[in-house]
C-alpha cells in the first residue's frame, strides 16, 4: 500500500468518523425533545426537528424514531397533515393500529378522516 492509499484510507475513516459524531449528536438531541413531550400530547417530526435545533430536519426524526425504537414515547410524534392537524404516517397496518391504540390510551383523539387536531393536541415544548 503506497502513501497515497494510507492518506485516502485515513480520510475516509476521519469522515466517517464526523458523520457518526453528527448523527450520533443529532438523534441525542431528537432523543431529549421527544422525551419531554407530555402525556396525551405530540408534535410533528418537523416540530421536533426545529425543537432539536436542526430545521429542517423532519426526516432525520423519523430516521431517529426508528433507530431510537421503544426508548422513547415514538407514538407522539406525527406528520403535519396542514397547519392545524397531524396525522400517523407509518405505512404498516400493524404499526399504524399500535400507535393510533396508544395515543387514544393517552386520550388522543383522532377525527373521521385519522388526523390530530394540533391546537388541541399539539405541545411546542414550551409548556
């Protein structure tokens, strides 16, 4: 291996080596803003991207509710239907159910059409 293979090589291991700190540092941060929402409340993935300091940064969240899993309250965190209601965006039936069944446990409740009313509902973490 020539010194220009070992100088690529360790390149690429420092960027990767960046990357992991900046997603690491990111789902933390999504991590803490999620796990102040309240009891019977949520937010919208964009909500908790802006909340974390990375606007934005909508999809990140739902990457974060994913790889984060049950260690946090994953159920209160919706897409924006429009600029008052939020729905569940999860694709799989099952997951849909549980977490719509684990909202209306909080006392959630959804309208006709599956949305959230957010003034209702909705916590901006300044409560």
């Amino acid at each position: 291996m020539g010194k220009g293979d070992r100088d690529g090589e360790l390149q690429q291991r420092r960027w990767w080596s960046y990357k992991l700190r900046s997603v690491t540092d990111s789902f933390e941060r999504i991590r803490r803003v999620v796990m102040k929402i309240p009891h019977g409340r949520v937010m919208t993935y964009g909500d908790v991207a802006r909340a974390a300091g990375i606007p934005g940064a909508a999809r990140t969240v739902g990457y974060a509710m994913r790889a984060l899993g049950r260690d946090v309250p994953w159920q209160r965190v919706l897409g924006r239907k429009n600029a008052h209601s939020a729905q569940i965006t999860i694709q799989n039936a099952r997951g849909k159910a549980e977490q719509r069944r684990l909202l209306q446990k909080e006392g959630v409740k959804f309208d006709a059409r599956g949305a959230v009313s957010l003034r209702e509902f909705g916590w901006v973490g300044a409560e």
